[in-house]
C-alpha cells in the first residue's frame, strides 16, 4: 500500500511540474517571475498597451532577480498573459518561469 502511494505521489509531482517549469533539455529555467501593469481605457487597444507593459514589468523583474539572461519572454515556459477592465483602465499581469537556452 505504501508503494502505491508513494508512486501516486511521484506522478502528481511530475505531472504537475512540482512549481517548477518542464524545461526542455539544455534550459536552465527559474522560478515563476509574475508582474502586472495597466494602461487607460478598456478597448483593444488598451489591453495590447497593457499587455506590452506587463510583460516589459515581468522582464525588468526577472533581470532584476536573475540577470539579463533570462529576460527573454519567448524563451520562457509556461507564459500566460491575462488582461482585466478595470473601472476605465485595463490591468495586465504577465507570468513565466524565465529560462535561458545554452
């Protein structure tokens, strides 16, 4: 019974990555980098700009934290982006594991 558990276990924290990215061979990921910006108004426009601004937050964060190297957003797993009205603004929060490829 334990033995069962026990490999119940090990395959959640595979399967659900453990917190940390499911780097591909050769990356050296982080941990998850989260930032949030917004931008006026609440149209199409409104949330590219915010999207932009997020992502520009989540970049100087990661430099911050880990150095230039991992601050390209393309590079890094699990990106996600979701973007809010919020009253007359759109509010953007950005969220990766930075990773670099050698």
């Amino acid at each position: 019974m334990r033995v069962i558990v026990g490999a119940v276990a090990v395959v959640a924290f595979v399967a659900f990555g453990g917190g940390i990215a499911n780097a591909q061979k050769g990356d050296d990921c982080r941990e998850v980098v989260r930032a949030s910006a917004s931008a006026p108004g609440t149209g199409p426009i409104a949330k590219v700009r915010a999207r932009e601004r997020a992502i520009s937050v989540w970049r100087d964060r990661v430099a911050a934290r880990y150095g230039g190297r991992f601050t390209t957003w393309l590079k890094a797993h699990d990106r996600s982006v979701g973007c809010d009205p919020l009253g007359s603004r759109t509010r953007c929060t950005a969220e990766a594991f930075p990773c670099r490829k050698w």
